[in-house]
C-alpha cells in the first residue's frame, strides 16, 4: 500500500457499472480539487478487435482461452508495472483503448478497437484511479491487488449484470443480442476463475439487488431503475465504518450483518459520497502528511 502516491482501484465485470461508480470519484475529485490520473483497464488489452478477430478465424480452438477476463489477453506486467511506478514515484505509462462510445477520439481519427500509443502519465497527480476488470487480480505471477490502496468492487447480481451488459453492446457498440450472449458465455470460465475472486479481497463491495424479475436476462428488457432495487455494500473492516452515521444519513437503509449496509438504490450515489468520500481524503492527508 502506498502513501505518498495513492492507487484507488475500481474493478468489476463488463456490464457491472463500475463507469457510475467512477463518475461518483469523478465527482468527488472536482469538489475536493483532487487531480487524478485516470487509467481505463481495456487499455491493458493485447490485441486490437482486427487482431483478436484474424486469430479466431485462424485459430478458432482459442476462442474460449482469449477472452478479454483471461490472463493470457491482457498485459498484466505492465499494468503491474504501472501500479509498482505509481505508487512509488507518481509515475508510469498508460494508453486508450476505443470503444464505440468515445465519439471525440473517432473523430480524431482512431478507429473502435483500436489503441492510442503508450504515453506518460500527467505530472503532479495527487492519487492513480483505475477502473476496470483486473484490479484486485491475484495470480501464481502477478499480484495485482496488493497495490491498491483502496480498492473497490462493484458486483451486481448476475443476471442483473447480464442485462446491463446486453443493454449497453446493443445499444452503444452495435452487437446483435445474440453476440453479446455468445461473448457472455464464452467468458464464463475466466469470469468464475480470474474475476469473482477479486470481490473476496476488496475494501468495499457494491452489489445491485433489482427488486423486479430478472430471471430471464437474456430476454430484452429494460434496466431496472434505481428505485427497483437495494444496494449490498459489503465493508472487509467494519471496526473502521461509522454504521450509526451512515444510517442516519441514508434513510431506510439497514444492516443486514454486522459488516453489510443495505440501502435503497435510488439513494446509491448518497450512499458512495459518504462512505468513499472520507476514505479519499485519509488517503490525501496521509500523503500530505508524510
């Protein structure tokens, strides 16, 4: 864990909603005059969409084995190596990866799937924010998760996860629903293997409960609303959270274990302002201090 130089990790599955937990910290920064370094986990990819697509038609035996949650599609050295460089001296590399949704950069010229060249992270930042697939990511090489000093979970339940994500491919990336079901299967395997294990070593979990049937998700529907559902925010040290506080504040929420806040989804913004907004200025004042 580092000090001077902070790493705050977002990680979860595509379709998971880690972007409304980043656009909170976003939020937070601009209030709190908090320059961040923001590094998008995609961007640790290894092959462009064009790339990945020559190797399933020449190698379709590897279809299951290089799915974007696998190791072996990522460059988890250097993603590791920037967290070592971070949290060390405040530096590091990084890049873009293009989804369909980034208009400005397609308009500069880039094409979807493709990478930005690698850069040097802006100088003078006060903390690394990641978000992405693999930052609490454990393996036999690489102990990604050890880095970050807060690192946050945002794990819906499954099926919910599941419509999230066919709601956003079709909507923004142009996938026919049964691609997206197709890439949702695949990746099972390195879902169960790479990304539900992260969720055991987060600080803060936030799980979505959607309090309307869900129980088909691959039947178009709608995203439930906020108000459809609970938040499940999941605490690995309660001795540090002030439950009394935070109930106060949220009203209608409830413990459901000693660790565990329930509270209303439509008051899921509130919630994160005050849990994480603390914990973002201890990180602050622990690096002024030193």
């Amino acid at each position: 864990m580092s000090r001077e130089y902070p790493i705050i990790a977002v990680t979860g599955s595509s379709g998971a909603g880690t972007t409304t937990v980043k656009r909170t910290f976003e939020r937070m920064f601009a209030r709190e005059d908090v320059h961040a370094a923001f590094v998008d986990g995609d961007a640790f990819h290894r092959y462009t969409r064009q790339e990945l697509a020559r190797i399933f038609r020449e190698e379709p035996e590897r279809k299951d084995e290089l799915s974007h949650f696998a190791v072996e599609a990522n460059l988890l050295d250097r993603l590791e190596e920037l967290f070592q460089e971070y949290g060390a001296h405040g530096t590091g590399t990084y890049r873009h990866y293009i989804h369909a949704e980034d208009k400005s950069m397609i308009e500069a010229g880039y094409q979807v799937g493709t990478f930005t060249e690698w850069q040097p992270l802006p100088t003078g930042t006060d903390l690394l924010f990641y978000e992405g697939l693999h930052g609490g990511l454990v393996t036999a090489e690489h102990d990604i998760a050890r880095h970050a000093d807060l690192l946050v979970g945002v794990a819906p339940t499954m099926n919910l996860e599941w419509i999230q994500k066919i709601d956003r491919d079709m909507r923004y990336r142009g996938y026919s629903q049964e691609a997206v079901i197709d890439t949702i299967l695949g990746r099972m395997d390195d879902y169960v293997r790479y990304i539900q294990p992260q969720f055991s070593r987060t600080h803060i979990n936030f799980q979505r409960v959607p309090t309307v049937d869900t129980s088909n998700p691959f039947e178009v529907q709608d995203i439930p609303a906020d108000a459809e559902s609970f938040v499940v925010i999941r605490f690995r040290d309660p001795a540090t959270v002030d439950f009394p506080y935070l109930l106060a504040m949220i009203h209608e929420s409830f413990m459901s274990r000693p660790h565990t806040l329930v509270v209303p989804g439509s008051r899921m913004s509130l919630a994160m302002e005050l849990i994480l907004g603390p914990l973002v200025r201890h990180l602050l004042a622990q690096r002024r201090f030193r």
